[in-house]
C-alpha cells in the first residue's frame, strides 16, 4: 500500500467523520443560532470549516485522480473509477447545492434555505460514507 492511497484512505475516512458530524450535529444546531447572532455566525462557520474541509477534499480529489491514472495492480479499474466519480459528485454537490445555500444563508438565516441544506447535505453524507465503505474495501484488497 503505497503514500499516495494511504493519503487517500485517511482523507476519505476523515471527511466522512466530518460530513457524519456536520450533518447530524453542526447544521441542525443553526437553527438556535438566533437572529441577532446569525451573520456572525455564518461567516465564522464558512472561514472555519473551509480551513477543515478544504485541504482533506483537495487531497481526496488529487489521490483519486492519481489512482485513476496509476491504478494499483490489485485494484480493479471499476473501483478506482467508481470512487473518482464519488469524489465528482460530492464535488458537484458541493458547488452546485451547499454552497448557494450558505450564500443564501450568509445573507440572513432563512428556516426554508435551513431545513434545504440540511435535507440536501444527506446527498454529500451518503456518497462519502458509501466512498468510505469503497475505500476500506480497496484496502482489504491492497492488504491481501
């Protein structure tokens, strides 16, 4: 098992740590912001789950580009190309879904835009979580 799968496992695993936290704990909890707190809070959100989420997503989508192009010979072609297509749609999620509404939200706190984002953030937590299981499958099979 060489560096670069070893970054993505623990790119992959962490960010479905994350995404499991920030889905049943973080995003429910905006709602008791209130309204006098809430840009604030928003703002402080953005700068500091990017500084998370940011650097381990990069890392995901690089190793899964790298073991696409130089696919490890115990490793199927379907299975690298699965998870890269994963790691595109989370990606798409990301910048077509969440991330307008945060914009929205950003603006004011909006119970509608809310209960959107946490609806259509279960997109991103099932394909990291089913990449999860894809991952630790293609570990079994480069420990073999």
């Amino acid at each position: 098992m060489g560096p670069v799968f070893l970054v993505h496992l623990a790119t992959t695993l962490a960010m479905v740590g994350v995404i499991w936290v920030v889905q049943v704990v973080h995003y429910p909890l905006f709602a008791g912001v209130g309204a006098d707190g809430w840009n604030a809070y928003e703002a402080a959100h953005q700068a500091t789950i990017t500084r998370v989420v940011a650097p381990l997503m990069v890392a995901e989508l690089a190793t899964a580009v790298w073991l696409v192009l130089d696919r490890p010979a115990a490793l199927p072609a379907w299975a690298v190309a699965a998870g890269a297509a994963l790691v595109g749609l989370i990606w798409a999620s990301t910048a077509f879904v969440q991330v307008p509404l945060h914009t929205a939200l950003g603006r004011a706190f909006d119970t509608d835009v809310h209960a959107r984002l946490v609806a259509t953030n279960w997109i991103r937590t099932t394909l990291w979580t089913v990449r999860g299981g894809l991952v630790l499958w293609m570990t079994s099979r480069l420990s073999a």
